[in-house]
C-alpha cells in the first residue's frame, strides 16, 4: 500500500482517539460524584490511548512489537488502577451521589458479615 494512503489512514484513526479522549474529558466534568468520573475516565482514556498509539503503526510500521507492548500496558494498567482509586475512596467513605441507588460493595460485605456471624454460631454451638 502506498505509504499517503498509510498517513491518512493513521491519521484518522489518531483523529479518532482524539474525539474519544475529548469526549471523556467531558464525561469527566458531567459525571456527579468520584465513582462515575474514574468509571468514564478509565474506559474512554484507555480506548483513545490505544487509538492514538495504534495510529502510531500506520505512520512507522517497524514499531509494531514496541506499539503492541504499550497497547497491553494500557490495557492492564488502566483499569487496575482505577479500581484501585475506586476501593480507596470507598473506603474513605467519599459520598455517592444523590441518584446512586445501589452499593454492591456493601450488600456483599453485609451479606459476608452476616455469613461469618452464622460461622461463628455453628461453631460455637458443635463446640459445646
């Protein structure tokens, strides 16, 4: 393929990447409490990063074993970061929004405390 025809096709797709980080930047300010701005920021910026990089191979083909590491990079690290963010402000309690309506998180540690409080009763009472 004639390399012109290669530099537009990268450049589309690193135009793309752009509009996708764009409109997370603007998810970002929409967004009402934490949980939903680190939700849309670690989706959008991971698949406009991966766009961005991937627009990379279009312009220098001989990068794609280096291109293809970052991409797994990005792919790994961003989501585990972000869960990370979200169990930290959980957990130091930064409220939820007004139309937050379910908490996962705590419906199951009440249901694993409510568990281990019955552990505790079958033990005590097989031990007597």
């Amino acid at each position: 393929m004639d390399q012109e025809y290669l530099n537009i096709i990268g450049g589309v797709v690193a135009i793309i990447g752009s509009i996708i980080l764009f409109i997370s930047s603007l998810g970002l300010v929409r967004m009402p409490d934490a949980y939903n701005r680190i939700q849309v920021g670690t989706k959008a910026s991971t698949m406009g990063t991966i766009l961005s990089v991937a627009s990379l191979f279009f312009f220098y083909p001989g990068w794609f074993g280096k291109l293809i590491v970052l991409v797994l990079f990005v792919l790994i690290t961003n989501p585990v970061s972000s869960h990370v963010l979200a169990r930290a402000a959980y957990h130091i309690k930064v409220p939820f929004s007004k139309n937050t309506i379910v908490d996962q998180l705590k419906e199951k540690q009440d249901k694993d405390d409510r568990s281990a409080h019955l552990r505790k009763v079958r033990t005590k009472k097989q031990g007597e």
